[in-house]
C-alpha cells in the first residue's frame, strides 16, 4: 500500500528461492556495470500471493553509491492469459490426438499435422510419417482436383466445406472410402485448413 513497507527491506525477500540465483546473478551483472536481459519473476506479495513480474534493471549512483534502479511492470494478467491459451491449446491437441476420426492440418501445400487414426487408416506406423509430405499424394487421383478447389475456397472465403466423399489412398494400395469436412484455421501463426474425416472404414482393395 505504501513505498516504506518495501524500502529497507532485502531484495530477497520477495523472489522464490528457485528464483534468486538467477536474481544474484543478475546483481553481480549491474555491480559490474552491465545491464543484464530482462526477466520475469514471480515475486512474494506482502499478503502472502504471488504476482508475476517483468524486471528490467541498469547500473546507477545513488547518493554516490553504486546502485541498481530496477523497472517492475505487473504482468501477472499477461502471464495467466498466456498460461490458459497454453492450457487450451494442450487439450485442443489431446482432442485431436484422440479422436475416433481422421484429423490432418495443412500448412500451405505441406501436412502441419496429423493424428493417429489418419495415420493407421493409411496403414502407417504412426502420424509423424506424414508431416511434411503432400496431403494429395493419399487422395486418389481423380479427386485431387476437386479437392484442391475446394480447400482454395475455404482458404479464401473462410467459409467450411461440408462434409463430403473422399477416398484415401493408402500406403499399400488400398482404397479408404471417407467423408471429409475442411475449415480454415491458423496453426503455429500460419494460415492452415483443418480436414476432420470420419467413417474411414476398412480398406477395399482395387
């Protein structure tokens, strides 16, 4: 509440002790006349809680003494924020990685992600076999056309495409009758479409 329940104090007091190695660290940098790379703490409040803290700290003389003037900025807001997007984003990917259906991302022309059940429907060992690699090349060739306009058009109008018939090409040659539906999203701050595939049955075998 006031400046002269922290003045006198140590420094120490307010920093968890998994914290003040970095903290001392830090002061031995300014002693030395260096300014050392802002940092976040999560700082003791005087009424036992927490608060996360951005400090940024620049040697000075202080009555003719060397000091550390030190800027304290709350972002204890900014930090829970970050902390249940990161939590979100953790249970969007479990849900993905645990869905009954076919799930694949792609990023410009190149599969971002993809989940199990994709990945043993196309009769691979597991979904990192098709990162990086061409979505096209497991949708039989007479569709890849439509396929491709479709997901333009859902990249530019941010419209999603209903569900519809698309049949997979598996690794071994087999076909896998499936329907699709495609959204646009953004995934890792890039542009990307979402295609969520459901029924994809046994493989039938041309």
């Amino acid at each position: 509440a006031h400046p002269d329940q922290v003045v006198g104090k140590s420094l120490l007091d307010f920093i968890q002790a998994p914290q003040q190695a970095r903290a001392l660290a830090d002061l031995a940098k300014v002693a030395l006349g260096g300014s050392p790379p802002p940092v976040i703490y999560r700082l003791k409040t005087m009424d036992g809680g927490f608060a996360a803290a951005h400090v940024a700290s620049i040697p000075i003389m202080y009555d003719n003494q060397p000091a550390m003037l030190s800027l304290v900025t709350d972002v204890s807001e900014r930090e829970r924020l970050i902390r249940e997007l990161e939590e979100s984003e953790e249970r969007y990917r479990l849900l993905l990685d645990t869905a009954p259906g076919g799930v694949v991302v792609v990023v410009e022309q190149g599969i971002a992600y993809a989940n199990p059940a994709l990945a043993l429907a196309l009769g691979l060992g597991s979904a990192q076999e098709l990162v990086g690699r061409s979505m096209y090349d497991f949708i039989v060739p007479e569709m890849r056309k439509d396929v491709r306009a479709a997901r333009k058009e859902v990249l530019m109008s941010g419209v999603p495409f209903p569900a519809a018939p698309v049949t997979l090409l598996r690794r071994d040659g087999g076909l896998v009758p499936t329907t699709a539906a495609t959204v646009r999203i953004h995934w890792a701050g890039e542009v990307a479409s979402q295609t969520l595939m459901h029924e994809c049955g046994p493989a039938v075998y041309p």
